[in-house]
C-alpha cells in the first residue's frame, strides 16, 4: 500500500490552539502475516475516524504490509483533542481488539510551529528510531 500523503484535518473551529502544535508518531509492528489484512483494513477505518476528529491540523499513513508494519503521523490543536480522539471507538475498540496481535509500537510527541506543518517523514521516521533506541537502553 502506497503513503497515504498528509492530508489536513478539520481544525477549523475558531478555537485557537492553547500553545504550539502536537505532532504524534506511531510505528505499530505486527507478530504475523496473518494480522495484516484485519489491521490494515481497521487503520482505514480509524484513518477516517482521524480525519474527522476535532483539534486535528492534519494526518498522514504510511504501511508496508509484508514487514508487518504500520505508521502514523498526525499533528494536533493541543493534547486534549489527541486524548478525545485516542478514547473514541472506533479507534478505542481498534486498539482493544488488536493489542494480541502485536509485536511491538513505539510512540514519539513532540511540540511545532505551525509553518513546519506538515512533518515530514524523515523526520518522523528519524525520531521514532530515537524513541526505540532510548526503550531499548532503558530495558
């Protein structure tokens, strides 16, 4: 599946953001083959979800399906919109349902400006290395 390319989001509400942007990256590794077809067909629902979600500036979705790996990358009006849509179904089901089933994840926040929006993925990719990398030496 090709890069789902960024795509801005609905935060158009009149409601300023309280402080800079919030920019969440996600890779989500699966244990088998097996997983691929449900997960990827979960993530587009729950890509849909995003995009609807208040408080998001704007998303994006990357897989490569035969290693089993999924990532995320979306930019948010402040942490309050990114914790409202985490605990909505269908993303909150989602991820209930597809916890024994992975491998591994690992997880990167970072604040922006506004004009460096949208992130691109090497630089995503690169602090999402990082965050494994300091996981891995404090374990």
């Amino acid at each position: 599946m090709p890069t789902i390319p960024w795509m801005p989001g609905t935060a158009k509400d009149g409601t300023e953001p309280a402080g800079p942007p919030l920019v969440m990256a996600s890779r989500l590794e699966l244990r088998s083959l097996l997983g691929v077809p449900k997960f990827f067909l979960l993530s587009l629902v729950v890509f849909q979800q995003v995009r609807r979600s208040p408080g998001l500036l704007g998303a994006s979705l990357k897989a490569e399906p035969f290693k089993r790996t999924f990532w995320t990358l979306s930019a948010w009006r402040d942490q309050e919109a990114l914790d409202a849509f985490a605990r909505t179904d269908p993303h909150a089901k989602s991820v209930r349902g597809l916890r024994p089933g992975m491998k591994g994840s690992v997880f990167v926040f970072w604040n922006t400006e506004q004009e460096r929006l949208p992130i691109t993925w090497d630089e995503a990719q690169r602090r999402l290395a990082e965050q494994a990398e300091k996981e891995a030496q404090s374990t």
